[in-house]
C-alpha cells in the first residue's frame, strides 16, 4: 500500500470498507470457478466495468482523504495534514521550521463578525491565504491549522533567513484585507518551532507554536521561537480553567477570608472585604489575581460570583445568630454587570437568608465601566434601587473618569494601594491622595484607603479625613472564626497604641 494510503487508512477505517465493497464488487462480476485453462482476453465490456471500478475507489478514496486533510474552507492542507507530514518527514529531512501564523485573536474573530458578519470574516481569512501563498518561498507547504490560523512547513537550514521572512510577512499582513470597501486589520502572533532530524518529534506541534502566539502578539517582532516556560504557563492557565467547575462544587477547595476594614477616627471595625481563595488539589494555593482574570475570559466568572454571593450571605448569617454583625464588601467584574442575572442571584441568597440588602457593598474597577458604561450603569442603578452599596475598586489606578463620581449611584471609592508606596510631602501620590480625599468628601462619598502596611499611612489618612482604611497594618485576612475571635478577643485595632 502506498505510504499516502497507509497515512490516510489509519485515520480514515472506513477507507477499508470501501476497498472492501470494491473487492466484493469486482468478485461478483467475474464470479468463475478458478483452474488452470487458458481463457480468453478480457472483453470490452470486462475491461470498461474494471475502469469503472476503479474510477470510484479512486473518487471515494480521495472524498475520505479531502474529508480528513483537507480544510474546506480555504482548499489548504489542515492541521492533520500537518501533523501528518512533520511526522512522516522526521526521519528523512535534516533541521526543518514550522511556523504558525495568527493572523487575529478570539475577542478580534468576535467583534469582526459582529460588526461585520461571518462573510467578511470568510473574506479576511481566504485574504490572508493569498497573502501567505505570495510571500512564502515555492518549497514551504502552506496549511489551514485551526479557525484562526495557518500553519507553515519548510526546511530550516543555515541558508533560511528566518527573520527576513517573518519580516516580509508580517509587513505584508499590515495591510488590509478589504470587505465591501471596509479594511480590516489584522492582529498578528507567530509562533517558531524548529523540528530536527527525529524519529519522533512532539505529537502536537500546533499547540506548542500556539502557546506563545499571544505573548508573541505583543513582543516588537510580533514572532518568537517555541518556550517551555511560556507553553507551562499557558498550561496551567488551560488546567486552572478546567478545573474551575469542579472546584466550585467541591467543599474544600474554595474558601472566603475576610479583611477588616478600620474607621480611622474611632479605629472600630465594622465592616469587611471577602476575598476568595482557592487550594486547587494538585497546583496548591492559587492567587485570585492569576485564577479570577483566567475566570474572565470565560462565563465561569459568573459562576464564581454566584459562589461567592451566597457563601456571603451564609457568613454574614452565621456570624449574626453569634452575635456579631458585620456588613460584607465583594467584587463583581464586567461581565456580572451586563445583564440582571447577578441582582436575581443576590435577591435570592438575600431572601434565603433573610438579609437586608443594605448589609452587602459590591465593589467594582473602573475598566468594568469602559466597554458599555450606559448597561453597567443601567445594572448599578437596579441595585442602588435594592439597597446595596456601591463602591469603585481601585480608584486612581489610570482609569479615573470623573463622570463616574457623577454618573453612577456609588457610595464610597477606594484609592488604589500604589497610591499608598512612597507617600512623600510633595510627590504626585502625596498631592493625588490628598485632593481624591477632599472631593470625595464633598461628595459625601466614604473614601476608603487599601494598602494601608505603616503607621505614616495611618497618620496622614486619618489627618486628611479620609473615613476608612485596609491593610496589613492593621490585620491580615482571617478565616470566618478567627476574624471573630480577633475582634472578640480584643485584638482588634482599637485597642492598639500608636
């Protein structure tokens, strides 16, 4: 069997099947006691039916083949085929390059098509085909490697000036590709793996040229060779999202600590931030500024704020029947305020346990405002309307728009921690705490400070007024029971000396 059919029979058995039908077929038109005599020529007829026969193993056999190696939409070799061929190759080409191009990222695939529709996107990508197929050299094999990208095949000898190359491609990309007299642009990654001499080289080589196209996106180049570091990371960003599911239904992997927030003029702690923190089974303890942003890129984030929200109003229960009565600040992203699903889940656990609304805060960044301010704003004020307090997180970290102050029911904003490193009389930070501080207050906005890690910080926010404060200077986060024995215990802040 030809090695191409060898190939494509063993990821194709129904190829099999086929040169079986034909086999049988075959055998029953001449279906003939064989002996030794000498028989006559085969007659027209005979030899026309042979040719038939073979004409549809022929068209048969090339449908399967199309059908496994070949992607439909641009007429390219597809990622099988490429894997294919880097591994029929491996032992008889010295140094060889693959070399995957991505030419946009998810989130630039979905605006184009909203704005534009699933044709133009079509025609971006056959656009992009043609580009690739005139800068290429004549030896490289060019293929489809996913929806989003094309994958490259060629030798990687001395004389190849890869640089040069990707050069040419990527400044070829630059220009747009033309839908009904509309440019589009490109957002290109490319990602470099070099396939030596092997007997057997990675069963996945797409995978691993694709594990650094994102960070290649926003290198100078736009290009870098493969990296275990970076392809270990994107792993674990791969396993952590896997594993959100599961840990959301696990009972002992997802936990809430809570963080006392401080009235600075009477030192009293009244209220608290939750914070959520996971211990994933294999991976350890995983930070919520590495998970929580993963949680983003997908709707898992709204089932992690569900989780959060009703463990919440759980604590806050358990702490009132012992007798201590806390309200509770959470965070919220962008995509839990696009529509009303985060008010009913809050309604519902506020019922359950018959909570007043006014007891929990939710806190948001201001980037959560950028992408569709009018539906944010139309959410925040529904939950203004139900009682809940509404803070902005992070203020003064580069987002500050003071149409928000005005625009949005918040009742309080908290000064982003950077503004707190290096608070020196007559440095920006010194000047932008204290002004933030005054118009807040005029406001009639409590101004709560994080980060708040020594006794200068106290110092100065409590004499600029500013109402409250968070940090490790006055307590770490605790678990439910020992946040209540630190405050029963008298270990809180107010009883401690300056």
């Amino acid at each position: 069997m030809p090695k191409s059919l060898s190939a494509l029979t063993k990821q194709a058995p129904e190829v099999d099947e086929v040169l079986d039908s034909i086999i049988a077929m075959v055998s029953a038109h001449f279906a003939a006691p064989i002996d030794p005599h000498k028989r006559a020529p085969m007659s027209e007829h005979d030899n026309l039916f042979l040719h038939n026969a073979a004409a549809v193993a022929a068209a048969r056999l090339d449908f399967i083949h199309d059908k496994h190696f070949v992607d439909t939409l641009t007429g390219l070799p597809n990622r099988d085929c490429f894997e294919r061929d880097v591994a029929n190759d491996a032992a008889g080409l010295p140094e060889r390059l693959a070399i995957l191009i991505e030419p946009l990222t998810a989130v630039g695939m979905d605006r184009l098509v909203k704005a534009l529709g699933l044709d133009c996107f079509v025609e971006f990508m056959l656009g992009v085909k043609h580009v690739l197929a005139a800068v290429l050299p004549g030896h490289a094999r060019l293929y489809r490697a996913g929806t989003l990208s094309f994958a490259v095949l060629m030798e990687g000898g001395p004389e190849v000036d890869l640089p040069a190359l990707i050069q040419r491609l990527t400044a070829a990309l630059a220009r747009p590709v033309h839908f009904q007299n509309v440019p589009v642009f490109a957002d290109v990654g490319i990602g470099v793996l070099r396939i030596g001499p092997s007997a057997a080289p990675p069963a996945d080589n797409v995978r691993l040229m694709a594990s650094v196209t994102d960070t290649a996106r926003r290198s100078e180049h736009r290009w870098l060779y493969y990296d275990a570091t970076i392809d270990a990371h994107a792993q674990r960003s791969a396993m952590l999202l896997h594993s959100i599911e599961s840990a959301l239904l696990a009972p002992d992997q997802l936990r809430l600590e809570y963080q006392p927030r401080i009235n600075l003029a009477d030192k009293r702690c009244d209220s608290v931030e939750a914070l959520l923190r996971w211990t994933h089974p294999v991976l350890g303890e995983i930070g919520p500024a590495e998970f929580i942003g993963l949680a983003e890129t997908t709707a898992a984030i709204r089932h992690i704020t569900s989780w959060v929200v009703r463990n919440v109003c759980k604590q806050i229960d358990a702490w009132r029947s012992q007798g201590l009565h806390l309200n509770v600040s959470l965070n919220v992203s962008s995509i839990d305020l696009t529509d009303g699903q985060l008010i009913d889940e809050l309604t519902h656990s506020l019922a359950q346990f018959n909570l007043a609304p006014q007891c929990i805060e939710l806190e948001f960044t201001e980037s959560v405002l950028i992408p569709d301010f009018d539906a944010v704003q139309h959410q925040l004020m529904r939950l203004h309307q139900l009682g809940v307090a509404i803070a902005i997180d992070d203020f003064g970290s580069g987002y500050s728009n003071w149409r928000y102050l005005r625009d949005i029911p918040a009742k309080s904003v908290k000064l982003d921690r950077s503004l707190l490193v290096d608070l020196r009389p007559d440095t920006s930070n010194w000047h932008i705490v204290k002004g933030i501080i005054s118009l807040a207050r005029n406001l009639n906005l409590t101004v709560v400070a994080e980060g708040v890690e020594t006794l200068l910080n106290y110092r100065l926010l409590r004499d600029w007024q500013c109402h409250q404060g968070q940090g490790y200077f006055f307590c770490k986060p605790l678990s439910p029971d020992a946040l209540r024995e630190w405050i029963a215990g008298g270990q809180a802040f107010a009883g401690r000396k300056e």
